[in-house]
C-alpha cells in the first residue's frame, strides 16, 4: 500500500511540477567531490533547486488540490498548513 501510496504521490509532483537549478550548479557525475559526500556510506550530495507550476492550468489544479485537502483535515480536527 505504501508503495502504491508513493508512485501516486511522485507521479502527481512530476506531473505538475518543472524542476531546474542554477546553471554554475549543475551536478557533473563524473566529479566524485562535488557529487558525492565522503565517508563509510557516500550519499548525494545538497543542490539548490527550484521548481514551479508548469502552467497556470496545473497550478490551479494544484492550488484546488491543496484547497481540499486542507478542508478535509478540518472535518477530521487535524491542523492546516498556514504556509
């Protein structure tokens, strides 16, 4: 369930969402320093990214998406985000 929970979720961000970075900050996998972090287990490494509706439609879908839920937690007695 939790997976199926995820796909739907990822799928939903790809779906509406464009993401970019700042050109002088563009990852190069061939540069193990600046890529990868050192030590026993090497993880990715933190770059700036952005991202923003990828029209006005999707993000009126997303703002409308985000409307519901909110109102749905209210039914359920749970906080809204006041971002």
């Amino acid at each position: 369930m939790a997976e199926a929970s995820f796909f739907i979720v990822l799928s939903r961000v790809l779906w509406g969402l464009d993401f970019s970075c700042p050109q002088e900050r563009v990852p190069d996998p061939d540069d193990e320093k600046r890529t990868w972090s050192e030590g026993f287990i090497a993880v990715p490494r933190i770059y700036p990214v952005a991202f923003e509706a990828r029209s006005e439609k999707h993000a009126e879908i997303i703002q409308r998406a985000y409307e519901d839920v909110q109102r749905e937690w209210q039914v359920s007695g749970l906080e809204v985000d006041e971002r």
